[in-house]
C-alpha cells in the first residue's frame, strides 16, 4: 500500500467548513476596523497586524469549537460541522488549530503591551469556551464570554491609537450587546440538540424569553448609539445607518412568531450586519478621503 494513502487529507470545501470565517470573520475585522477609524488616526502596518490577529484567532475559535462540538453534531441529519461528518479527520483539524494558534501569537509580539494584553484574553476566552471550563455550557457566563469576542477585537482597535476613554467603552459596550445577542442567535438555533445536554443561557430560560431578551438587548443598542451621536458632533454620521437597524431587529421577530424561520435567521442577520458594517466603514473612509471633517 502507498504510503500517501495513510495520510489525512481534506477537500478545500470542508476547510471552509471547519474555519467558518464567513459566517463571522468580516464582522470581527470590521469591528477592529471601527474601533481604529473611530479614533480618527491614521492607520500604519500595526492595523494590518491587528487584523491579520484577529483573522486567525477567530478561526482558531471556530475549530476548536468545531472539535469539542464534534460528537455533538454528528447527532444531525446534516451536520454543518466536517469533523461530524467525517469529510475533515480530526488530526487535520488539530493541525490546522494549532498553526492558528501560533500565527496570533506570533501578532502579538508585534502589538503594544495593551493590545497583547486584550489579545492573550482573547484567545484564552476562545480556549475555554470550548474546552476545560466549557463556558458554552453555562448560562449567562456563556453570553459574557460571546459579547467579549468582538468587544476585545473593538478594544484593540481603538487603543492601538488612542488611550481609553467614554468613547471607546461606549463603542465596546455596544459592541458586547451584539456579541451576546449572536450567542442567543445561536443557541436558539441549536436548542434541540443542546436541551438535553447543556445549561446555557437558552437551554434555562426558554426560546420565547431568550428572543424577549434578544429584542429587548438589540433595540436598546441601536437606541444607545442614536442617543450617543446625537450627543457627540463628531459621531452624528452613525445616525444615517440607525434606521437600518430594523433590518438586523425584523429577522428576529420574524423567527420569533414562525419557528420554520428558525434554522435560516441567523444567517440572515449575519449577511446583514456584514453589509451594514462594510457600508460604515465605506462612508467613513470615503468622507475621510474627500476631505469631509467631521466636528
């Protein structure tokens, strides 16, 4: 028998799987991005290190938990997870965590001693969401954990230019509530898989109440990111996309009174914010690029 034979392989189509980068790798980017541009610095190559962190070590988060989820997914008719359904071998996997692993660590180094600070947080809280303390499985610890990954990503745009202050704990508060509302997204998506076998924050407080929760969290961001540009002259162009917000809130209300919507909503709000954050950062630069100052 050839050697090669014994080797794991894996197709291209369920790498793609297992990283999962689209379904929140442009969001975690685009909130570092926000959080640099909204100190109105010029950018130079530490955002591009920054970045090239958060990339990786939002994949690394997704494999691993792609790997704690495994014998649990393979439970579906279809699972969205490869090593569920055979077509990525666990060693593979293990590999790619592991090369995921090094190159943020490898970022690091090259960050400001706040942003390696955020970063070994980051990867810790990615680390034990999945295994050893399993914070996935704990209600109300498992939407703080959530709301921190892109809330940390947002921190370290903002201080890799800039000291803290009300506006960057504003941004990053804000940035929490969303991160937390997409872990109740997710979990009510999986609440039949995971009734019988996690404590999260679904799992205790029902479906209807965690989409209570939901709408409640989601309306007072947008509310709160209204009252803060109006407040504040320079972040007033945020009000021409608040009313956009009723395109991130109808899905959810939507999945809320039809459970067939269920399965497809998250997605749904996923594309939209993706959009909705790159037509941000789209009208921000191109103001910037003009020559529009803001106040």
């Amino acid at each position: 028998m050839d050697s090669r034979t014994l080797a794991p392989t894996i197709t291209t189509a369920a790498l793609l799987r297992l990283i999962r980068f689209e379904a929140y790798g442009p969001l975690f980017m685009a909130t570092a991005l926000l959080g640099v541009l909204i100190t109105f610095a010029r950018p130079d190559a530490g955002l591009v290190v920054l970045e090239i962190f958060v990339a990786t070590s939002a994949a690394f988060g997704f494999v691993i938990n792609d790997i704690s989820d495994c014998a649990l997914d393979a439970q579906e008719p279809d699972p969205r997870n490869p090593l569920a359904d055979g077509t990525c071998p666990h060693r593979v996997a293990y590999a790619i965590a592991a090369v995921l692993l090094i190159i943020p660590v490898i970022c690091l180094v090259f960050l400001p001693l706040p942003l390696v600070l955020l970063g070994t947080l980051e990867l810790f809280i990615f680390a034990t969401y999945s295994f050893c303390i399993e914070v996935k499985k704990i209600a109300g610890l498992d939407l703080v954990y959530h709301g921190l990954f892109p809330g940390l990503y947002g921190a370290m745009g903002y201080l890799l230019y800039r000291a803290p202050d009300s506006t960057g704990a504003v941004f990053v508060l804000l940035v929490f509530i969303f991160g937390a509302v997409a872990e109740i997204f997710n979990e009510i998506r999986d609440y039949k898989k995971d009734q019988d076998v996690r404590r999260n924050f679904v799992v205790v407080v029902g479906k209807q109440r965690a989409f209570a929760v939901t709408l409640a969290a989601m309306n007072a961001a947008i509310l709160g990111t209204a009252l803060y540009a109006i407040m504040q002259p320079q972040f007033r162009w945020l009000l021409l996309f608040v009313p956009f917000g009723v395109f991130l809130v109808h899905p959810v209300w939507k999945a809320m009174r039809d459970a067939q919507y269920e399965p497809t909503f998250v997605r749904t709000v996923n594309t939209r914010a993706i959009v909705l954050a790159s037509s941000m950062i789209a009208v921000f630069a191109l103001a910037r690029y003009y020559g529009f100052t803001f106040p």
